[in-house]
C-alpha cells in the first residue's frame, strides 16, 4: 500500500457549487511558491495565509455587514468589546483624550474609565442628547468620540447629526457602536460617523450562540490601523463563529421586522396597566427624545422597551418570577424575549442616587423583543403583573 500524505492534496472535483457557505477552519493556507507568496502579501493577488490574519468565513460575514451598514473593508472581531477595543485602542494613542457618551454599554464604560487612563489615554463622559454638553467637555486633545445612538436601558436618543458637525468642525474622530439601534434604523456613515461598530453577538446574530464583533471604518488608513491592531492582538473570531452568525444574519431583516411589530404592541399595552408607572419606547409620543427619534430613527422604534413597576424590588422579584417563559437574562437581540433588570445586573455597580439620576429604580425593566407570538408574550407579561398586583 503506497503511504498516504497528511494533508489533502485538493478536494473531489465538482461542476456544481454548494448554495451553503462551507466552514473553513483551516488556520493556514499553503501556496505554491515564494513569488506567489510576495505576490499575495503585496496585494497583487487575492489570498490567504494564516488564519488571525483573515480567513474566508469572516470575510463572507464581513461583507454581509458592510453592505447592510452601507460601506466597505469592515474586519470581524471576536466580540463585540474586541470591536470597541479596536476602535478606541487602535487608532488612539498616549497623551489623547477620548469623549465618551455617559450611558455607554457597561464594559465600554470601564475600558474609558479604568483600562485607557492607566494607558495614558484620559477620558470624560458626558450626556450625548445635548450637544452643548459634549462640546463643553472636549480638549485640545480630544482625539475621538465614542457614542451608541440610543442608550441602555434608558433609550435616550443622542444628537448623532450634532455630535457629527461638532466633531467635523473640530477634526475628531467619531465612532458609533450601532448594536442597539442596528442599521434598519441609524446608518451612521451616512450621518457623518467615521467609524462604526458592532456587537454582532446581539441582533445581527440572533440567535445568543456566537459571541462577535465588527467594525469598519470610512477612511483607508483607519481601517489600516484597525486591521493591524486586530490582527496583532490577536481579536480575530472563530471561522465556526462567523458561519454561524452568517445563518443568523440571513434573517435579520425579518426578525427585526416582527419583534419591532410586537414591540409596539407590547409598549402600547403595558401603558394600560394598573401598577405600571412608565413605558420607555422611542416612538411614542410620551418619549423624552420624541423628535429626535423620528428625525435619527426615522420612526424606526425598534425592539428594545424599557418599563417600571410600582412597589420596588419585591415587586420586580414577583414579576420576573411570574413572568415564566421569558428568559431573565441581561443580553438582548435574541430571537426569545429576555427581560433584564439594571439595578441587579449591568447598573448594580452604580449608588442608588446615580441610578435614580438616570431613572433606573428597583422597578425597572428592559425587555429586548423577540419572535413570540405577540399575543402569547403579552400574556405573560400579563401574569407578571398579576403577580405583582397580588403582594398588595
Ligand atoms: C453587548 C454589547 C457590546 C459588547 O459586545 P460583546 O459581543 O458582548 O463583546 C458592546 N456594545 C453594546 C451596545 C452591546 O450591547
């Protein structure tokens, strides 16, 4: 028997092609010579080499985002924090000062106030919904802004078109993580951003079995830089990952669709209910940043509410105890409803006073929509509420 080689030497030939991207795990890439070599990493021609470097299956995913956000070249990460981390790390350096909205994902947080001062890199937060605010905190050396254009869990809608012109005016970089609001709703190249990113863990994905990230950036040699920073620190994400998120993504538009639709039912039917103090949604007409939803969201809600109940956390416990069938869990963008609550989970680190500042009390929810039947779900929140109604 001739002794067999290790490695394929080619795949079974075929004239048709699977409709499936395949999975392609393969960490490195063989090529026929060292000229083909130089050739490659000199961009004459078009390959692969190792996979923290790029491989097909992120770039499949890759293009597949850059074209729902409306531009090119956008680099898939591990998660969504490796984008922010990125962004932020990879095209700041020592001595820069960086803006951040106040209300920024939790762990963005802590990379602006723990990880990049230690760095050299001193930071400031301020309220993105008032563009005076902003403007009043910038420095000379203010090298980037990093917002998200609606917040968690408030959903306070920034002046993304005012944040733009003030840093347009002053040459900072703007950056805008996009996972909340997705690109149905805010295409923020299109709005000025220079760099966009995100969390392709939550809705791109849908289905919480990956976690991911993206980030793409306007100009050439940014992206350069957040290539390389990525690709040095190691970022890249799972071929596995991306073939999974690339299912997911197939049915974004769908799901967003459907859970927005219930959403609204949803937002529209817990403000009836006795014992239910407020109902956070950007489109309604008691929202704080109404005009400014339509204006930036353009009437796109969304599936993301916020709510709050009277009686405190007893109240919150009896809800989410009754409220079975729903996951109680702090992630969102799934295709299952999942209720999370700030004060006990991503705000806890936060004093009682510094919540109540931004509305976040013992009785508030933050539901993020998914594909349920919409009458079935409402039921359920139904049963909550019962429940909580019953301590009294
Ligand atoms: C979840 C989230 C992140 C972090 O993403 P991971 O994939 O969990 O690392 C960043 N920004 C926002 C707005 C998020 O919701």
């Amino acid at each position: 028997m001739k002794p067999t080689l290790i490695r394929p030497q080619g795949l079974p030939a075929s004239i048709s092609r699977p409709v499936v991207t395949p999975i392609m795990p393969s960490v490195v890439y063989a090529s026929d010579t060292p000229d083909a070599l130089d050739a490659q990493y000199e961009g004459r021609t078009q390959g692969y080499t190792y996979a923290r470097e790029g491989h097909p299956n992120a770039d499949v995913l890759a293009q597949r985002i850059d074209a729902l956000e409306g531009c090119e070249g956008g680099i898939v990460t591990g998660s969504g924090m490796a984008a922010v981390t990125a962004a932020v790390m990879g095209l700041c350096q020592a001595g820069d000062h960086v803006l951040g909205g106040d209300q920024l994902y939790g762990r963005s947080l802590r990379l602006m106030k723990e990880d990049l001062p230690r760095l050299g890199i001193t930071t400031t937060l301020a309220d993105p919904t008032d563009v005076a605010a902003m403007e009043a905190a910038l420095r000379d050396t203010t090298r980037m802004v990093l917002i998200e254009v609606v917040s968690n869990p408030t959903l306070r809608i920034a002046d993304i078109d005012g944040i733009a012109a003030l840093c347009k005016a002053r040459g900072i970089l703007l950056v805008v993580d996009n996972t909340f609001t997705t690109p149905h709703a805010v295409q923020p190249f299109a709005r000025g951003a220079d760099v966009v990113l995100h969390s392709v863990t939550k809705l791109l994905a849908g289905h919480s079995d990956v976690t991911l990230g993206w980030v793409a950036a306007r100009d050439d040699g940014l992206r350069k830089r957040l290539y390389d920073f990525i690709v040095t620190t190691g970022l890249t994400p799972s071929p596995f990952d991306c073939w999974l998120a690339e299912r997911g993504l197939v049915s974004f538009d769908l799901r967003f669709d459907r859970a927005q639709q219930t959403a609204q039912m949803l937002a529209t039917h817990l403000s009836g209910q006795p014992g239910v103090t407020r109902v956070l949604y950007p489109t309604r007409d008691d929202h704080p940043d109404r005009a400014r939803a339509q204006a930036v969201l353009q009437g796109v809600g969304g599936n993301m509410l916020s709510f709050e109940i009277d009686g405190g956390r007893a109240a919150a416990n009896a809800f989410a105890a009754a409220a079975t069938g729903i996951a109680f869990a702090p992630t969102l963008g799934d295709v299952g409803t999942t209720l999370s609550h700030p004060a006990s989970s991503s705000h806890r680190a936060l004093t009682p006073e510094a919540r109540a500042a931004i509305g976040v009390s013992e009785g508030f929810f933050r539901v993020s929509v998914g594909l349920e039947d919409p009458g079935a779900l409402i039921d359920t929140f139904d049963a909550g509420l019962a429940a909580v109604r019953a301590l009294k």
